[in-house]
C-alpha cells in the first residue's frame, strides 16, 4: 500500500489508533464523565456539525471554540446570528447558568426527536445537581436517534466505566488513491458512490467513514451488505462484529466475533479486533485487558508488518506503561 492509498485511511483510523500511551490510558481509565462531581465551570459543548462546510457551520465551529477557550460572550454573539438547533443550544450555554436549563428544555419540546438537544439538556442538567434528569436526557438522547453522533456521546456517559467511543473497524487495505487531496466531504461522497456497486471493499470502507462519523446503524447497513455479498470474507464478518458492539449489551459483538477465530484462524483482522474489543471491558471485566493483549499478540504473530501488525504492536507497546486492573 503506497502513501497515496493510505491517506484516507490514516485519516479516519487516526483517533483510534494514537500512538503512545494516550489511547492505552483512555482504554484502561475510561471517561470521568458522568460521575459525582467536578461541575465547576460551564458544561461541555459539542455540536457535531459532522460534514458541514456552509457558512453557518463555519460561523458555529468558530463560536464552539471561543466557548471552549472561555470566551462566552464573544461565542454568544455569533450563536445569536443563528436560529438553527445548534445555535440556540450554543446560545444557551454562552448565558450559563441564567436560564440555559429553560432555553434548552423549551428547545427539547420543539425538537423532541433532536439527540443533539438531549444530550445537552442533559450536560446542563448534570452540571447544576440534578444527576437523575440528567440521566433522563441522555436515555432520551441515545433512544431518539441512534445513529448520531450525539446519540453515541450520551451513551458514554451513561457507561462511564467504559472509554469514549465505541472500538472500530480496521481494515488490511487502503482506500483508492483517486481520494488523495479530496475534502473530507468530497471523500465521503466518493465512498458512498462507490459503495452502491457490488465492491465488498468500498462498502466496508464507507461503512468505516460512516462510524467514524458517528452514524453506527448506517455503518452497520454497510458492513451486512458487505457480508451478503461474500460471506466467506472474514473482514466483512469482522466488520459487521464490531459494529454491534454495545456498551450495555457486549456480549452481542463478542458472540459474532468470537466464534470467527475458529472459523477463520490464521485471520490477522479476527485476533486483532477480538483483542480490541476486550480492551473496550478494562474497567467493566477484570482479567480483559490480558486477554485483549495475548489476542493482539497473536494478531501481530500473523503478520508483523502489515497495518494490522503494526497497529497491534502500537497497543501494546502503549498498554505497556499504564497500569491495568
């Protein structure tokens, strides 16, 4: 694979394959999210604009970061030019604490089906004391619409014992170089064209665009289309393994996956996301983490210097120097 192919990959697997010990902390240690305590200050905001580039996005990501740097009233200023739902839940909090919990409780009546608007009643909620509400919200958040991005936010600090996220697909091979130099949305829209042809390989990776975008349920669409057109293909069935893993329910991705090792043993992509995905119960499953380890050693026995092999070896070269339970 030249560096030209991998450019999409990169890309899109880069925050959940950091090297060094960052993501090894974040698997281990989990989100302090959601937890007692720790409410000083102004809640977290997190629009998820996704793709968008208009003006008004644009306009939004600059106030989004002037609130996050502190800046509240510089940040209200341009969420006021805006009547949209994340504007109004971006003008809400640059007036904490006065009336945010109203503006953003009238706002969930307006849009009782908008995941965003949950998710940040419920961090308003939070901040102020009143964890059951809070708790509510992010239910309604993750129920109402779960293949956003919002959706999969709230159900991490529903499971604050588990890391942020949700482990993703990785595949063995690159993306068609012709992504090269293509804006994200550009590239995603190339993805999707060729993913309605019978390519087992282009529906996996837009279906790997699709996760790492938040939109899990879609992705999961394009990883059982993958699977129909070739059920022997141990990525595809990988893949749609994954995709099904739920913080409240692992068992479901582990029953799909687990029984692949046998089916397909000399399957570099099985041990590696088998053993990425008992990283994911390092908190939740004492004894997971040397478990996901010896299965990350067994992927990177297959294969040292594949992207997978590597890619195993950067986890546990990472996992090496924090502590796990």
């Amino acid at each position: 694979m030249n560096r030209r192919t991998r450019v999409f990959l990169v890309v899109v697997i880069a925050a959940l394959l950091a090297a060094g010990a960052a993501i090894a902390a974040a698997l281990v240690l989990g989100s302090d999210e959601g937890k007692s305590g720790g409410r000083e200050g102004a809640p977290p905001l997190v629009l998820d604009l996704g793709l968008r580039t208009d003006p008004e996005a644009a306009a939004l990501r600059r106030a989004e970061r002037l609130y996050a740097d502190r800046k509240q009233s510089d940040a209200a200023r341009i969420f006021a030019r805006y009547d949209s739902p994340p504007a109004e839940i971006g003008s809400a909090f640059s007036d904490w604490p006065e009336g945010t919990i109203s503006k953003l409780e009238r706002l969930a009546a307006e849009h009782p089906r908008d995941a965003r608007v949950l998710l940040h009643l419920g961090f308003a909620r939070f901040w102020v004391g009143h964890d059951s509400e809070a708790i509510q919200a992010w239910r309604d958040a993750a129920r109402v619409n779960p293949d956003s991005p919002s959706a999969g936010r709230a159900d991490d600090v529903l499971h604050p014992n588990f890391p942020r996220g949700r482990p993703h697909f990785v595949p063995t091979f690159g993306a068609p170089a012709s992504l090269s130099g293509l804006t994200a949305p550009r590239q995603v829209a190339t993805l999707a064209r060729r993913a309605g042809t019978r390519d087992v390989q282009a529906k996996l990776l837009y279906g790997l665009a699709l996760q790492r975008l938040g939109h899990r349920l879609s992705a999961q669409k394009q990883y059982d289309a993958a699977v129909r057109l070739e059920p022997q293909n141990p990525e595809a069935l990988v893949a749609a393994a994954v995709v099904r893993f739920e913080k409240a329910r692992p068992s479901v991705a582990f029953s799909q996956l687990g029984p692949l090792t046998r089916r397909f043993p000399r399957a570099q992509s099985v041990r590696f996301h088998l053993g990425l995905m008992l990283l994911w119960l390092a908190r939740a499953q004492p004894g997971s983490v040397e478990q996901g380890k010896a299965q990350l050693r067994q992927a990177r026995a297959l294969g040292p210097t594949t992207v997978l092999g590597r890619e195993a070896k950067r986890l546990l070269d990472s996992l090496g120097v924090v502590r796990t339970p």
